[in-house]
C-alpha cells in the first residue's frame, strides 16, 4: 500500500516494531524526527547495514516526544517509489489545543518513470523537467516594468550566478503524478466533517522532490504544530511546506458541504488534491493554480535593499554578499533537539 500504514503511538511507551523486507534489494526504515538511540535511526551505512531481501528487522525504543512524523526508507531511491508512511505520536499530557476529529495528510510525489532514470536525465540536464525557462520575451517585458538598466542588472547577476529564476523544481507534473493519501487528483482523497466540528490535519510531505502550496479555499487554518511541536497558535490563508516537513492544522467548517484541500506544487506544474465534505457524494470545486513565481534574489539569500551593482562574485566557492545559509531548525523538544536526517 501507498502510503505504508500509519503506525500510532503514545509517548513514554516502548514501542517494537518487526520490519521484513519483501523486495529483492536491501532496504531500511528510517524514523524521521523521532529521538531515538542510533542504532534504531535506520540510516544503512550508519546506524546498521540495512535490511537484506527477507531479513526481518527489530526495531526497539522508548518514544520521548509527542506529534506528527512519518517514516521512509533510507535506501536507494525506494522513498520515491512509495516506500513511507505517517507516525502519530499521543502525548502524555493534555494538548493546548482541542479538536473532534482527526486525519493524516500524507502528501507525495510520484512517477511511472524508474527514479533511476529520473536521476540520469538531471545528471544529464538539470532542467530536464523544466518547461518554464525564461525567454526573450520575459526579458523585454521586465525592461518595461523596471527599466533597461533594472533589469538587465538583474539579468546580469542570475547568469553570472549560473542559475536560473524558474528553477523551482528539479521534477516537475511532467512527470510526476502529485498524491494525497496515496491518491491522485482523480481518485481524490476524501475527508469527512459534520458542520460545527473542529477538525484536525496531520499534513507529511512525504515528497521525493516537491515544494506544496497548501490551501483550503473558504477555510482559515489554525497551524497548531511543527515538525511534531507544539507552537503559538497561528491562522493562516496558506502554508508552505517543504520536504520532509509536518505541519499540524485545525479548520472549523462550518458554511460549505465540500471543501477542495488544495496543495499545488511550488512551480504550479500539478497539485495534489482532498476532499473535505459532509457527504461523500459532494465534491468540492477544484480552484484553479496560481501564476507560476520566478525566484527573486531575495529568494537567493540576497536582500531588497542591498546594491546588486556592488556585489562581486566569488569562485564557486561561494558568493560575497550572500548570507550564510540558515541552519536548519533546531526545535528542543523536553531538553534533546530533532535533527532532520540527512537524505
Ligand atoms: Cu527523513
């Protein structure tokens, strides 16, 4: 199945799971954001060798933190071909948040194309899957909005940066399918709500690749939680999730039968596609995609105010006057910190 199943725990149990590994490769589980001792983190090279074809592996540990995670395998490109699924945690203690109902929203990437040969067209062309390049024509209208000399800076600093505005996605709907629960936009993962009640969703990105957008046309969501933590609470028209990251959200429908749970992918080349409705014959109209975004050298590090004329580009060791990157985020959760597994 696709997505694996959702594994439930409570925090303070000890939890044991058997993982037999059915393929004819080596394969491994790896606990995305779980604190765990090493040698159950599932990283083949790591923590252990990995799983063999029909080996069963034992995995075994105290669960220390409460939320929304999920797991994958950590070998080879099987992620991509469907191998994870969610994990939700129970807390010990009383959330500072309530809600009646709950559902998983694993969001993913997928291609009938082997990952493997997926990987060489980008090693062979970067923007293999990009069908959103600039043109001659983009560059005459920036001169009428900004001015020749504007935009032709701006030109000027992409190029010799030797990258691209439009390269959002490495792969793009070209030829990936965009899927919620392990469904595509046609078959359309369903959700049910009864007016007046609070419903809680557990967004994954379980995607290879793929930025979402994520909207509920006509609903506000309340984020109620990061990467499995608890935060201030937040109400927001739109979240953008990245890979890998969870993001917990509470909505009170209350006017509409259906409402379209809309992740479009951050180079709007697809989306992913739910149905939150009171009858499962009511389908929610399907909102159109937004424009296309280009980066900007915000995007790039760089800020608005800064004099693009006056930076100076370094070897490709790096770039004077680019920030240093932002280290990922370091959540303390109960006096240890989450690191995000390298992929
Ligand atoms: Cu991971």
């Amino acid at each position: 199945m696709l997505p694996g199943p959702t594994l439930r725990w409570r925090e303070g149990d000890t939890v044991t799971i058997h993982v037999t590994n059915n393929l004819d490769e080596s394969s491994s589980i790896h606990w995305h954001g779980i604190v765990l001792p090493f040698e159950m983190d599932g990283v083949p090279g790591i923590s252990y060798k990995g799983i063999a074809p029909g080996e069963t592996c034992t995995y075994t540990f105290t669960v220390r933190q409460s939320g929304t995670y999920w797991y994958h395998s950590h070998s080879g490109f099987q992620e991509q071909t469907g191998l994870y699924g969610a994990i939700v945690i129970e807390p010990k203690e009383k959330e500072p948040f309530e809600y009646d109902k709950e559902y998983v929203v694993v969001l993913s990437d997928y291609s009938d194309e082997k990952p493997s040969t997926i990987y060489r067209k980008l090693k062979l062309s970067a923007d293999y899957y990009n069908f959103n390049q600039r043109t001659v024509g983009d560059f005459f209208s920036e001169v009428k909005e900004k001015g020749f000399f504007e935009a032709f800076k701006e030109r000027e600093m992409w190029n010799k940066m030797r990258m691209s505005d439009r390269d959002l996605s490495d792969v793009t709907g070209y030829t990936y399918t965009f899927l919620m629960n392990g469904q595509n936009p046609a078959t359309r993962f369903s959700a049910m709500f009864q007016k007046g009640e609070k419903i809680r969703l557990r967004f994954i990105n379980a995607a290879a690749m793929t930025f979402f957008d994520v909207r509920i046309p006509g609903l506000k969501m309340q984020v109620v939680a990061a990467y499995g933590n608890n935060i201030q609470l937040v109400d927001v028209d739109e979240f953008r999730i990245g890979v890998a990251e969870t993001y917990d959200v509470i909505v009170e429908p209350q006017d509409a039968d259906a409402y379209a749970i809309f992740a479009q992918s951050i180079d709007r080349s697809g989306y992913a596609l739910g149905n939150l409705t009171t009858d499962a014959n009511v389908l929610a109209s399907v909102p159109p995609m937004d424009p296309r975004q280009a980066l900007t050298l915000v995007d790039m590090g760089m800020s608005k105010g800064m004099d693009m004329a006056s930076m100076k580009m370094k070897d490709s060791n790096g770039m004077q006057g680019l920030k240093k990157p932002i280290p990922i985020t370091k959540l303390p959760i109960k006096g240890v910190s989450v690191r995000r597994c390298g992929r």
